[in-house]
C-alpha cells in the first residue's frame, strides 16, 4: 500500500512541475539565424548533445525532457528548420522556477 503511495505522490508531482512549467511559458514568433550543436557536460561528467537554435530571441536550445518537450523526433524538427525559417515556438525556463527558486535558461518545449 506504501509503494502505491509513493508512486502516486511521485506522477503527482511531476504532473505538477510539467503543468507548471507549460503555464509559465509563452508562445513566440522568431526568425532562425542559424542552428549548432552543443556538447554539453552533464551530471556526474556524462557529456551530451543538445540541439541549438540561434533566433532573433538569442540561442534556444530544444528541450529533449520526454514529459515536457519531446518524447522523439527532436533531431527529425531540428533538421527540418532551414536559417531563415520563421517559426512559432512554446519556450519557458528549465530547470522550471517552482525546483530551482530562480530563472532556468529558456529551452523550446514544442515548435508549432
């Protein structure tokens, strides 16, 4: 009975921090000056990947968070914007403000 507790307190927390997180983003129109790809050192010194948009809004990494950006297809949407593309994008910060207290860096969570 405990372990199904703790598994619903879990969903619902980060049901929570995803609702959160799309409420507090905002949707935006910007023009692609260019697109690169980052590595980026992570946790515990795992190196990753990550998917930039240079706009007309600054450098807007793709959030690749399955719950809240996208569960495949990031590298499919990154390939098929073109510099020059105008595009509607929903970004927000992340790490979300309700975990870090603060402002994350804004990161595209969908490309419409």
């Amino acid at each position: 009975m405990n372990n199904a507790l703790y598994i619903g307190i879990l969903i619902s927390f980060i049901a929570g921090t995803a609702a959160f997180t799309y409420a507090d983003s905002e949707r935006r129109s910007v023009v692609v000056e260019s697109k690169h790809v980052e590595n980026v050192r992570g946790r515990w010194g795992r190196t990753s990947e990550r998917l930039v948009l240079r706009t007309s809004a600054g450098d807007l990494p793709i959030l690749q968070f399955p719950l809240i950006g996208y569960l495949w297809g990031a590298e499919d949407i990154y390939a098929a914007i073109t510099p020059g593309d105008r595009i509607e994008v929903r970004v927000g910060p992340w790490p979300p403000r309700l975990i870090n207290g603060g402002t994350g860096p804004l990161k595209i969570m969908n490309v419409y």
